[in-house]
C-alpha cells in the first residue's frame, strides 16, 4: 500500500510540473508577438517587429490593426512603402472604434501615410518618418504623440501637405518640411483643446506653415518657421516664430 501511494505521488508531482510547464509555454505564447511580414492585426495584445519589412502592394496598409488596445514596438526596424502616388499606410487603425493603439521605436518611409490611427486614446513615439514625394500626412492620431522626427514633407505634388495631424498631448516632435512655391504644407496641425509643448519646425516659410493650432489649446515653448491661431482661448507663451504670429 505505501508503495502505490509512494508511485501516486510521483505521479502527481510529474503532472503538475508538466502543468506548469505548460502554463509557462502559454505566458510565453502571449506576446509579444512576432511580426515578421505585413499583415491585420486583429486581436488585442503586445507585437513587435523582428526584421525589417517592405510593403509592396499599391494600396492599403502594410499593418491593418482591427482591434483596441495594442501596442506594436518597431524594434529599430523599418517598414519600407512602395513610393507609389497611390494611397498608402504603413500602418491604420481606420475606425473610431478601435483605440488605445500604440506605436513605438522605428522608422518609416515612402508610404502616402505613415501612420494613421482613427481612434483616441492613442500614444505615437519614438518614430523616424520620412515622408516621399507624394505624401500626405506623417503622423496623424489622437492622444499622445512625442519624440518623433518627420522629415521631407511637401517635396511635391499640389495636395495639402501635414507632418504630424494630432490632437491631445503633442511634444518633443521634430518636423522638417521642405517647400516649394505654390504647395501647401503645415508641418504640425493640432485640432482645439490640445497641449502642444517643445515641438520643433524648421524649413522654408515659403508655401508653409511651421505649427497650425485650433484655439482653445496650450501652445508653449515651441519653434517653428511660422505659428497660427484659429479662434479665440490659446495660451500662446514662450514660442519662437522667425516668420511671425498669426492669429485668424
């Protein structure tokens, strides 16, 4: 008798080692997932990239996100577009209902939109866009958006150009836009009731508009080529603007 009880307990002990073993394998199968190619990202969770990608369809978006609260770290890596005049995305979240997207720590370029993400709640950082020829927007979202650089905005074309199209908090951004006589481009516009502080647009004043605001917002301790204040209840302290104020 004390020996079947001895070989149960073995027994036992082997099976919840083996449970817990697979307890393990299941927190590790949780995320962050790998992302190794474009593709929809369709359940909540942590993604990161493990290799550079390049987009080459000529439309759509390299990473579709149809889900709230993900987060996607690029890892350093790039996604590359396909420098085609069509509408491209390295990465969308195109309904109001998905939010609470993050996108963190890599470079973009050649896509017609950067990253777009519909919902609030949304944190931007920590990203290189570099936009081409043809592109519309870098950066645009809701909620946070720091420490990014976009750069080569409004190299062409006659469409309405924009760097970085947020509202909430918007600081710490670097934006470069680069002009020519007759194109319209905003390096920073920012929707009304929004903090934008630190943020940086440098470029020729010539066909552009280095920080758009809508009043009421904080705007404090910036420089840009140019400032602009729609509306009334902007607190305006502290900005640096070579090319003038304009308040409309």
């Amino acid at each position: 008798m004390r020996r079947s009880a001895a070989v149960f307990s073995i027994t036992l002990a082997l099976s919840a080692i083996d449970l817990a073993g697979a307890q393990a394998q299941d927190r590790r199968e949780e995320g962050p997932f790998k992302i190794e190619k474009c593709r929809t990202i369709d359940k909540p969770g942590s993604y990161k990239l493990v290799n550079n990608i390049t987009f080459t369809a000529t439309s759509g978006a390299c990473l579709q996100i149809t889900a709230s609260f993900v987060t996607i770290d690029l890892s350093g890596f790039t996604i590359s577009g396909p420098r085609t005049e069509t509408t491209t995305m390295a990465i969308q979240a195109g309904d109001d209902l998905e939010f609470g997207i993050s996108v963190r720590n890599g470079s973009i370029s050649d896509f017609n939109t950067g990253v777009t993400l519909a919902g609030d709640g949304s944190i931007v950082e920590g990203l290189r866009v570099r936009c081409a020829d043809f592109s519309d927007v870098g950066i645009e979202a809701s909620g946070i958006v720091r420490g990014n650089t976009v750069f080569g905005c409004g190299l062409g074309g006659d469409r309405l150009r924009t760097g970085i199209s947020a509202s909430g908090v918007v600081t710490g951004n670097s934006v470069n836009v680069v002009t020519r006589a007759g194109f319209r481009v905003t390096g920073i516009s920012i929707l009304r009731g929004s903090t934008v502080i630190g943020n940086t647009v440098v470029g020729s004043p010539e066909g552009a508009v280095g920080i758009a605001v809508s009043c009421p917002s904080n705007v404090t301790d910036n420089t840009a080529i140019n400032l602009v204040l729609s509306g009334d209840g902007c607190n305006n302290t502290n900005n640096v603007a070579p090319f003038g104020v304009v308040t409309l």
